[in-house]
C-alpha cells in the first residue's frame, strides 16, 4: 500500500515538473523529501494537504504561480478520492460519464429528468467533449472554491462531482428543452464555462441539475399599503429566501408613522415595525442552511420615516429602533440633490395622506428629463397644498445623516429614481421604484394587492391581484479571459441563450415572480476582471485611456447582447411586452446614441424580428464566482495586490490574477484609487447598460464629509442610477452571494 501510494506522488512530481521547472520547484522538492522520511505511512490525503500548505507558505508578489502548483495538488487529491468511490484509477475518474450520471442520479444526488431528457446515445457523446486539462486553469481558491460550495455532494458532504462534470451537468440543464442542434448548444455552453470564459449565477452554478434549489438570483417585491399586503409579502419573502434567493423590497408605498388608519388620526406605527420583522425573517429562514437570507429595503427621501429609516442600522441609539440585519436603500429624485448642492430645505411627506388627499401616489411620478417633469410638479403641489401635514428639514441634514450611516455601516445604497426611469426601456408598462439586494437590477415593479378569502367545497380560496414581482437572472463574462482570447461575440451569443433559458427552466415558488419573469422575460449580462484586464493592457485605472476603453468595450458588448436576444426572438418569439418598448420604438438606440451603420442595422433587424428579453444587461458584484474563475471582482479595482481569502474555515492567501513584472504597475489598490475616475468610467458604462451596476465608492476612514458629498454629486450628475456600498477602510460589509455570477 505503502508503494503504490508513493507511486502516485512520484507521478504528480512529474506532472509538476512537466508545467514548472526545478528551480521553481526546489522548496516543495526539498520539503517532500524530508515529509516523506519523517511520515513513512501518511495516507497520500496528508501528504496533498502538507504539500499544498508548503506550496502556499511560498506564495507572494514575487512568485504569484505558486497558486499553480498548489491547485495541481490539490486536485491530484480531488481525483484521488474520487477515483476510490468510483473504483477506477486517478487517471480514468473522468471516462465513465453515463455511469456517472446515473449513479448520481439513482442516489438523489442529481434530478432525474437530465436521464429523461437526453438518450443514451447522447449522454455517450456528451461524456467524450469533458476535457480534463481544464481543470489546470483553476488557482487554488478557484479550485477550493468550486469544490467546496458548489459540486454535487454525498450525504456525507464528500464531493461526488468533478469540476468538468459540474460544467457539463449545467449545461446539459440549461439546454435540456432546446428543439435543433441541442448537442451543439450544450458544447458551446460546456466550452464558455469550462474554459472560464463565464460564469453563471451563484444560485444556477450550485442548483442546476441537481433536485433542490432554484436557478434565479434576485427579486424585488413592491409591498402594498395594506396589512394583508403586508404580511403576505413577508411570506413571499420568506419562501424565496428559503430557496437561496437575495431579496429587494420596496417601502415606499406603506403609511409613515402617525398617519391615519380607517380615519383614526396617528394610528399608524409607520414603516419601522415592519422593517424590523423582514430582519426577523432574514434571520430566521436562512438560505438552504448555508447562509442568513439576505434582504435589501428601499424608502423614498421624502417619506416621514426617512430620517430614523437612516438610522436603522447603526451601531448606537435605541435597540428598539434598529434592524442590524437588512440592508437599506434610499430613493433619489433629482430635485433632492439639487436642493442638497443648493442648500436648500426638503418637505417630507406621508405617501398615504397623498395618495388620499392629492388623488396620485408621489412614487408613481419622475423627471421625464433633467432639471423638469413631472415628479417634481407633483412634488412642489405637495409642498403647497396647506392640506398635507409636512416635515420640512435641510436636505443637507438628510444627506449628513446618510454618509454617517454610509461610514459606519456602508449602507444605505443611493437609487436615483428619475434617472433610472428616463432610461428604462419598457416605461409603456410601468415604474421602477427601486432595486435589488445588489443595486444592478432594474426592471417595473408594482405591488401585489389582496382581494378576498372565501370558503369554496371546503378550501380555502385567497385571491391576489398580481404585481410586477421582479426576478434577475445572471450571468457574467470574464473579461481577463474572454477579451484577449478574442471570442466575445461566440460567447455573448451562447451565454444569452442560457440566461433565456434559466427564465423557462425555473420553478419559482411565487407565483407573481413567475408572472413577470414570464412577461418580461428580464436577463442581466454582466462582467468581471475589469480591473485584471486593464493591468493586462497596460492601462491605468485613473487615465482617460480607461475611460475610453470601457465605453468602447461596453458598447461592443451591449451590441453582441442586444444582437444575440434578437436573433433568439427571431427563433423562439419576442417577450409578450415588446411593442411599444423603446426596442419596438428605437427610442433605445436614440437615448444611447447609437447611429452607426451596424446599430441602424440591427435596430430595423429588431423592428422585424423583435427581442426576445426585455432587459438585457446588468453588473452585478461577482465576489465569490470571480475568485473561482481567477479574476477580479466586478469592475472593481482591487484591494491588494496580495492578500489572505478568509471563510469561517480557512485563511488562504491570494494575488491577483496574472501578475508579474509588467502587470503590477497598473494594480493600484482601491482605496489609493481617486474615485471620481472610477464614476468617470462607470458614466461610459452606464450608457450601455441598460439596467445597473454594482458601483462600490471605496474611502479612507479619514475622508471629509465635503468629499464624500462631492462623491455623491458626481455620481448622480455624471447619470449614474445607483452606488452600492460605501466601502470605509474601518467597515466590514458582508458579500452578496446570491447576485454573485
């Protein structure tokens, strides 16, 4: 036993060897030696975890390939072990995938309709496109990463699953229902992911395939000013947190405090008490046992409550008035930032002393254009109706209260409502009130409205009018990856087919949310490795040069989305809400500017063809998938040029991806980074994209309020439509896992 076991490591010596040469090796040759002389009879278990820690102990700036060798040994023990359960050699854990695949299925461990679906013979052909050597591309916290959270696992939490076979099972998922060329698709889906091109959302990487779970990332629920309305979307909620979704809930509709209820004058308790019970839920139905569900709420600047909504996760004060574990937003028309830059005074409203005495909703309205429209004449009607009961305070107060929650806590996110609404490409069918629990997703909304409950042939019948409950399905490219490999365009084409896809495959428990993914059919492409491509370039982050490249790029790539939907649409059908969208219009190429001979091109494609997804593209944070695939995060500077990936069970230290000698000047940490450069790059962005961006502000601790009100004004000048986390040197914010793609 002894012999063979040493065997095995003389082998993946030489497979180290073959892809290393000596002199880089010599510390992990020098320290095997001596392992080996002192534990004669360690299992080959042991001795990969003595060596993979031996490897990362070397690991620095100097010598970032270390990660390398370590992932190679590490997954020599992944094989291993697989190979043991599989009874096969390490060499042939990869060669029996129809076995595979329905020994995986007869234990539960995969869901059965992937055998019900595909033939024999197609399964045959499948298994022989896995390509073993692409599990070399993985760092060893990609590798670590991919399986620890997200392969199939035995009942004893074992993993039952290879990195290519988890490739292939989700591609065979997502493509399971198409009706021509279906081998076809699922290589191309098996080659985007596998070579790290892309990845899928956090939720479809872990689910797909298997028989829990559901694919989708986000919703966002508008709640109803009613205490039916109330409760049931606590419920929804609730449902979809149970199943891994990241929730965004809209407030603004619900009666401040002190407001009438039934014509009782100061009955109600306003939104607070109800804030403090979505906490509760987030707390106490975490997601799938692996996390706490993680809930985002939004409140308009101008509610009554705004002000202890603000509050509502900081650190001192009453506890009774805190909620420590949601995630707060607030909504900005542009006529507050105005009287903010002004110093002028704010009027404070409850929406349901509006709605009763004005007749109109306040929320429902926007600036149809800057600097005018109807948001802000609804809102001057309000402030001179003697009728209303109004709060008036600086509107520099309210922002002071909101950059001392930002820099304790780094929350709230900052939503601003007329911006998003101008450039919202599907107007002719609603308002978007707010976003998700990642600021990248903007799609209508609007509140789910209790009905009746009856008694009929002794059930119990609750009738719902549905809202506009909106779903995000993600994806992300790699831009270290795809970029200079130069196969964009193939990409972009499969990968809007897999999102598409997802919206028909998903089971969601909600059936609002099915309602309008269905009617909307909504989509967020995004990207990561920004800043891993800028340094492979050679372009510095604070230059005009990135600012030119990402308008560049992002219009190349809103172009390929934009082009991949139609071609869909022409195939399958365009989403049922196409005419009279700015797609149906070519308002949307008009608001972008797009006049090129191809942009006209594919506007008059589209006038014949229509689109088959009715929003397209959004950016969403990619913490976690963008560390499995090598890159960085979003687009996002770095933090460090080298520094430790910690979880609850272990410190790993990292570099960013391709470093060297050239590469290493254009990685600037973020928080040396000025950030009106990064606002300037995300303003090209943005133009493209026609939902959001998961746009991180990273400070000192010691930043003045001036600058980081100055911050604020350049992103909402430059037409940004949402920053995310306020990301002080002294806060720690926890990851959105559930957006990560």
């Amino acid at each position: 036993m002894v012999q063979k076991v040493l065997t095995d490591r003389e082998i993946l010596i030489d497979q180290l060897l073959e892809k290393f040469n000596v002199d880089e090796l010599a510390p992990l040759l020098r320290s095997h030696e001596k392992w080996l002389k002192k534990n004669p009879e360690a299992t080959n278990a042991q001795w990969s975890q003595a060596m993979v820690l031996e490897s990362l102990s070397h690991l620095d700036e100097d010598e970032p390939y270390w990660t390398f060798v370590a992932a190679h040994i590490y997954l020599a023990q992944v094989y291993s072990e697989l190979a043991s359960s599989r009874n096969c050699s390490s060499r042939e854990v990869y060669k029996d995938f129809n076995r595979h695949l329905n020994d995986l299925s007869d234990k539960g461990l995969y869901d059965i309709s992937l055998l019900q679906a595909y033939t024999k013979e197609e399964i045959k052909v499948l298994g022989e496109i896995l390509e073993p050597e692409r599990d070399r591309l993985f760092t060893y916290i990609g590798l670590k990463t991919l399986m620890d959270r997200y392969v199939a696992k035995n009942y004893d939490h074992s993993p039952a699953e290879l990195p290519q076979e988890r490739w292939l099972i989700i591609a065979m998922t997502l493509m399971q229902n198409e009706k021509s060329n279906r081998l076809e698709k699922v290589k191309e889906a098996y080659w985007a992911m596998s070579n790290l091109y892309m990845t899928v959302a956090t939720p479809t990487l872990s689910n797909a395939g298997k028989p829990h779970g559901q694919l989708s990332s986000c919703f966002i629920d508008t709640v109803d000013d009613s205490l039916q309305g109330i409760y049931d979307s606590n419920t929804d909620v609730a449902t979809l947190s149970k199943y891994g979704g990241g929730i965004g809930i809209y407030m603004g509709k619900v009666r401040s405090r002190g407001s009438s209820i039934r014509g009782f004058k100061g009955a109600s308790s306003g939104v607070l008490p109800w804030i403090k019970q979505l906490n509760n839920t987030a707390v106490s139905v975490d997601q799938l046992g692996q996390r706490q569900g993680a809930i985002a709420v939004y409140l308009d600047v101008w509610h009554k409550d705004i002000l202890p909504f603000l509050d509502l996760k900081l650190n001192n004060g009453d506890e009774r008035l805190r909620a420590h574990d949601i995630f707060t937003g607030v909504c900005l028309p542009d006529i507050f930032m105005e009287k903010v830059e002004a110093r002028e005074e704010w009027t404070l409203f409850d929406p349901h002393e509006v709605r009763s005495i004005m007749g109109y909703s306040l929320e429902d309205f926007y600036d149809e254009t800057r600097g005018g429209g109807s948001f802000r004449e609804k809102y001057q009607a309000c402030v001179a109706d003697e009728r209303l009961s109004k709060e008036i305070v600086p509107a520099i107060d309210i922002m002071k209260r909101i950059m001392r929650s930002q820099l304790e806590t780094g929350v709230p996110f900052m939503f601003y409502r007329d911006e998003v609404n101008r450039m919202n490409t599907n107007k002719h069918e609603g308002m978007i009130y707010s976003s998700n629990l990642c600021t990248e997703i903007f799609q209508n909304m609007s509140a789910t409205q209790f009905e009746s409950i009856t008694l009929e042939d002794d059930v119990i019948v609750t009738r719902r009018k549905p809202g506009d409950f909106v779903v995000c399905n993600l994806s992300s490219i790699n831009l270290g990856k795809a970029v200079p490999a130069g196969v964009l365009e193939r990409l972009i084409e499969i990968q809007v087919r897999m999102l598409d896809n997802v919206i028909d495959l998903n089971m969601i428990p909600v059936p609002q949310a099915e309602r309008t993914n269905a009617r909307y059919r909504g989509i967020g492409l995004g990207t990561f490795g920004w800043h891993h491509l800028l340094a492979l370039k050679g372009i510095r982050w604070e230059s005009d040069e990135a600012v030119k490249f990402a308008d560049e790029l992002y219009e190349e790539i809103a172009y390929f989305t934009v082009r991949a939907s139609m071609n869909l649409s022409r195939e399958k059908g365009p989403y049922p809400l196409f005419k009279g969208s700015e797609f149906h219009t070519g308002e949307y190429f008009a608001n972008r500017g797009y006049s090129s001979m191809k942009w006209r091109e594919l506007r008059l494609d589209i006038a014949m063809n229509g689109m088959r997804n009715g929003y397209l593209m959004a950016i969403a944070p990619n913490s976690s998938t963008s560390i499995l695939a090598g890159s960085t995060a979003s687009i996002d500077p770095i933090f460090q040029k080298s520094y430790s990936e910690e979880k609850k069970d272990y410190k790993i230290p990292v570099t960013v991806p391709d470093l060297n000698q050239e590469t290493t000047w254009f990685y600037k940490s973020a928080y040396f980074i000025n950030q009106h450069w990064t606002l300037k790059q995300n303003a090209a962005r943005q133009r493209h994209i026609d939902q959001g961006v998961s746009l991180n502000l990273y400070v000192q601790n010691t930043i003045k309020a001036k600058e980081l009100l100055d911050l604020h004004l350049d992103a909402w000048a430059s037409g940004l439509k949402t920053t995310y986390y306020v990301r002080s040197t002294s806060v720690e914010m926890m990851e959105c896992e559930s957006c990560s793609s």
